[in-house]
C-alpha cells in the first residue's frame, strides 16, 4: 500500500503478548498489501487482470467481502467511488455461494487505493480485539485510522486534521476515520471516475464512522461529490476542511 | 549485422552462455496450468498453511477439498479463506476422502511424521513442508517410509523449485570457478511468539519456543539456507559447530534468538550461518564466494558479483545491473533466453510470484504429470537432519559430526 502503518497498543499487560499479538496483527496488513498491490505481479489484482473472461476465480472470504463492499459502495455512491476508474464494478459477477469472482470482460484492472488501508485496520483491529487489547490506536499512512477503547486516562484518541487551514481534531473511540483530499500541484490529481474530470482543488474530507474499510471509501466519494454523499449513513460523522 | 540484430543476437547468446536454457519452464505471469484438475487436502492451517492457500488459490486447476487443524479456531479462519473446503480436526479425516489424492502437510514440525506416514500408507501424495521433522530418526523415517511406495513425496525446500536458484545453480559451478566459502543470514526482528485465544493452546502454538520439540533458528530456517548449500555442492558438511543464546526476548525462553553456526566441508570450505530475531537488517540471504566472484541469492532476486580478473563473457555487455556500494551485481534473470528473444530482459527481474507458489506448483506437476520431485524425501532429510544437527552444536557448544545413514 506504498505507505507506514503504525500501531500503539496501551493495554497494561505483559510487554512480550502484546509484541506479538501486535506481529500478529501486522501480518495481516502485510497480507493485504500482497493481495491489493496492483503493481505486484502476484497480488489477488493482476491475478484477476490476467483471469479469462469468464473464468471463476476463488478467493478468500476477506477478499470476497471486500470486494462485495467495494460493489455496494459503489452503487450507493453513484459511482462516486470506484475501484474499477468507471470502467464498472458490474462487470464482475460475484458467487457468494462458491466464494468466486467471474469477469465478463478480459484485463479488469481494479484499483483499492481507496479502500485497502481502512480494510487493512480493520482485519488489524479485528486480530487485536480477538487477543484481548482494549487500548490501541493504528493507524495507515496518517490518513486511515482506528481508536480501540481509549488511552490510559483519557476520553478518547486525540486526532488533529493539520494544515494552514485546519485545526479540526475529533477524539476517536472505538471509531475510525478516514481522510481523502485533494491539492494544488498533485502529479497524479484525484479525478472523478464518472466523468475523469480533475476534483476542484483544494479540498479536504474527513469521514468518522464504525468501519474503517467504510470510512476509507466514503470518504473517497464525499471528495469526488463535494458534500456529503446521500448514501452515507446517520451514523457517519462528515467534515469537510 | 544491423546493430539492432546484432544486439539482439548478443542478447539471446547471454542466455545460452549463462546456462539460462537449462531452466525447465518459463517464466510468466501466466498461472502454472496442470494437466488435469486436482483436489488436494492441507492439515495444518498456521500462519504457512494460511500462505499455502494463498498460493494454492492462484493455481487454476487446483481445489483445495478439505482444511485440518486441532485448533477450531485457525480451522474456521481456514474454511473461511478456503470456502467450500471441508473442515476437520483429524488428519485421519482427510485421508479417509477419496476424492483428495494429495495432502499438504504444514502442521508443526514435530508432528510431521505421524501424518506423513499414515498418508503415504493411505496411498496419498504428499508434499510435506520443511523441515522434515524435529529429531534425526523421524527425518529417516519419513524417508525409508517415502523410498518404499511409488507415491509422491515433496519436501517443502522451496529453493528447489525457484526459479532463480534453479537459475544460479550452474553459474555457481560455472562461473564461480573454486569455493571458497559459504554463508547464509537470516535476520527478521519477530518474537516467533504466537499469541492465542486460549491460554491452553499457548505451549501448542509456540512449540518453535519450546526446547522439547524445537530444531531452534537453524533448524527450522537454516535448514532451508543450508539446503541450498547441500544442493549446490551435491555433498555433505562433515561437521557443524555453534554458538547462540537469548540476546534480546528475554521472557523466559530458552530457545537462542540468536545463533552463528559453521558447517565444515571436508575440502575445508564451509558455511557461515548467521541468525538473529533481534534485528532485521539485511534481512534473508545466501551467498557462494569463489575465486571468480560471488553469488548471492534472496528469494526472489539474485546478483552475480564477478572479480575484475575473471573472464568476461560477451553476454555481459547486455546484462543489468545493480550497485551495492562498491561492488555491482549482475542481476540473474529466470529464463533469460526467452525474454532477450522478446526484448524483454528486464521483466525477468525478481520473480513474479512467491517461492512457496513454485514448489507447490511442482508437487502438484508430479502428481498430475509424473514430472521428478523438485526436492525428494531423501534430498529434504538429509538438509533437516543437517540443521538438526547444527542446532545441537549451538546448544552444546561443541562440536558436532555430521554423520547421515543412506
């Protein structure tokens, strides 16, 4: 995912566990990378890419539930996020039954770049609530994030949006929170996948919700919409800065 | 000669000098078909069995039928990554299936021989992972009960079926020239603690820790480096010594985070094996020095690194390279011939899917197409039982000789 992931587990317990509950948990952010690095010839993408038409491919729960969100969001966003850059989520038919993933066209290229780092935690987050840590915070690149509990004597993980511009912070607990802009003098702007035309920028997006995985990709789609999606829950927490 | 074909020309010959035509496949991104569809069995779903179905899924003629593990809840993480496999908690199960010719064998390593042998005596095909098995007289065991069927019988070394090692094997003969000496690293900053669910399976997930049953850091990683050396030299150590202890996860174990091991040739060439979970730098490798100029080999990569007076051969000219500091290495590519045919020498670099992904796919050509064992039960025991043996040099600190029955 091209990016640092940082984990700080506060729990009060034995320094040795938590090191390796938290290898644990980074093995499975490692897991992620390797499947949704579309540059790697190896991962679960270019695996899809150079599928046939047609063909079946099995894959994993995880990986078929991601996908499935992915789809979902997609509809529900307008096509505002996207994985497959507008070229359509619909030409794939995903088999819950079998687990399998069929393209109806050949060379699907998808895209996670908006999605793996908040799914990432999230199977982190899952790994260190399974093992018992109720104090952590993680986080993927500074712009994905989850708060487990709350650190030792505080109300909640303090997190600051930086800038000139901004001084907006929000305590997280038991949350995540996902933030997606768009600058001046990007290389690679952020384009809207429905029309490829360049987000106005500067713009700037926070999204705090229960799912981190969720809260990656809608706030990929409140920066491509410009407001806040119509698809998005009461739950979900929007800012734009 | 135009200069386009002549380059051209002098770019196919570098895969012919170098011994590239050797190499028994292509290499592509294209997944590895069979002949025909397979279903295979894995008992044993850890942290490798979870990277075994991870590969195994990539193969398109592969169905993985059942996942087995004590453990309930490694096994519904196991079915939930392998949907439409069955699960169970006895290996005898998947034996029992007739539909499942092959089992993959990546419980812990202590307890391979028992499921290796009821396998092979269900009629099963087996690729077992390495090492082979945690004391010298189950390694001999597996292999007498592998030498005695007609079966398949896969020693998970992966080295073997890597294409870059495959392809670094003649150059070590050929343009090496004298060994001079040999060296493996393995250095990954890990606790190798396995936290559990429950606290009654703590000892069951951390057998790697546990002095009754653990070959240690060389035998359970070395052994695959020193594998490689033992391949490459087509003969045997005739004595190990080490050194280890606990140099930084002091909490409570004995097992060394760390250890230096020698291996000793009889020829007076050896193997300098070193190992730490304490630091990460220069992570895992194995290096041939010779009196031409070394190779060295990390997975998916591997360097040629030539001395200034060795001959140099025309190919060279086109190769690529990569700087180390002061030295430059030539980067060795899979299946160079084919790729300088296609102008495409530089795609070859590193490999496009993980070592594990060819050593199964190689277990399950055998199976299906009768094509040679990559690595046999008597190749991986006699490796195993070489680690084995180290790890006993560094606990006892002494000596060692490595004396291994036919």
């Amino acid at each position: 995912m091209g990016t640092r992931f940082e984990l700080i587990l506060a729990d009060q317990a034995d320094p040795g566990r938590l090191r390796s509950v938290g290898e644990r948990a980074i093995e499975e952010i490692r897991w992620c990378h390797e499947r949704f690095n579309r540059y790697s010839p190896s991962s679960f993408v270019s695996f899809l890419r150079h599928s046939k038409q047609g063909h079946r491919v099995p894959v994993d729960r995880d990986t078929f539930n991601l996908l499935r969100l992915a789809r979902d969001i997609c509809l529900a966003s307008d096509g505002a996020f996207d994985p497959s850059g507008g070229r359509g989520m619909s030409d794939l038919d995903l088999d819950e039954d079998l687990s399998t993933v069929t393209s109806r066209r050949p060379g699907v290229v998808l895209d996670f770049g908006g999605i793996a780092k908040g799914f990432a935690l999230d199977l982190a987050a899952s790994v260190l609530r399974e093992h018992g840590v109720e104090s952590a915070f993680l986080h993927g690149g500074t712009s994905s994030a989850i708060g487990i509990g709350t650190p030792p004597g505080k109300a909640g993980w303090r997190v600051t949006l930086g800038g000139p511009r901004s001084n907006w912070s929000v305590l997280l607990m038991d949350e995540a929170l996902s933030v997606s802009a768009a600058w001046e003098d990007n290389p690679n702007p952020t384009r809207d996948p429905r029309t490829r035309t360049i987000i106005p920028c500067p713009r700037r997006v926070a999204v705090v919700g229960p799912i981190a995985t969720l809260a990656d990709a809608w706030s990929t789609a409140a920066l491509v919409h410009g407001e806040r999606p119509s698809g998005l829950g009461s739950e979900w927490y929007v800012c734009f800065a | 000669m135009s200069g386009t074909s002549r380059r051209a020309f002098l770019a196919d010959a570098a895969g012919a000098l170098a011994g590239i035509s050797l190499l028994p496949r292509t290499i592509s991104m294209a997944p590895i078909r069979l002949a025909e569809p397979v279903r295979v069995g894995l008992v044993g779903v850890g942290r490798q069995g979870r990277a075994i179905i991870t590969e195994l899924q990539k193969l398109p003629d592969v169905t993985i039928g059942a996942v087995c593990d004590t453990s309930t809840s490694r096994l519904s993480a196991a079915q939930a990554r392998a949907p439409g496999s069955r699960a169970v908690e006895d290996f005898r199960a998947v034996l029992d299936m007739e539909d499942i010719p092959g089992v993959i064998v990546a419980s812990p390593t202590h307890l391979h021989r028992e499921i290796v042998e009821a396998a092979i005596a269900a009629g099963r095909h087996v690729y077992c992972e390495a090492p082979l098995a945690a004391t010298v007289e189950d390694c001999l065991a597996i292999a007498t009960a592998a030498a005695g069927t007609s079966l398949v019988l896969h020693a998970g070394f992966q080295a073997r079926s890597n294409p870059v090692y495959q392809r670094a094997h003649p150059l070590v003969q050929t343009e090496l020239r004298d060994i001079i000496s040999m060296g493996g690293h393995f250095h990954h900053k890990t606790s190798w603690r396995f936290p559990t669910v429950d606290p009654g399976m703590e000892r069951n997930a951390n057998w790697r820790l546990d002095p009754e049953v653990s070959s240690g850091l060389v035998g359970e990683v070395g052994s695959h480096q020193v594998d490689v050396a033992l391949w490459y030299r087509e003969n045997l150590p005739v004595t190990a010594l080490g050194t280890g202890g606990v140099r930084f996860h002091r909490d409570g174990r004995v097992v060394p985070d760390t250890v230096h091991v020698d291996l000793r040739w009889p020829d007076g060439t050896s193997f300098h094996y070193d190992a730490t979970l304490a630091n990460s730098y220069g992570g895992r490798y194995e290096v041939f020095h010779g009196s031409n100029g070394a190779i060295k080999l990390a997975d998916t990569h591997g360097w040629l690194f030539k001395e200034v007076d060795a001959p140099t051969q025309g190919w060279e000219v086109y190769a690529t390279r990569q700087q180390f500091f002061q030295d430059e290495g030539i980067i060795l590519i899979a299946d160079a011939t084919k790729l300088a045919a296609q102008g495409r020498l530089k795609d070859g670099i590193g490999l496009p899917y993980p070592p594990l992904y060819y050593a199964l796919a190689d277990f399950l050509r055998s199976v299906t197409e009768g094509t040679p064992v990559a690595c046999s039960a008597s190749d991986g025991a006699r490796s195993s039982i070489v680690g084995i043996l180290a790890n006993q040099a560094v606990l006892s600190g002494s000596a060692v000789s490595i004396s291994i029955p036919e």
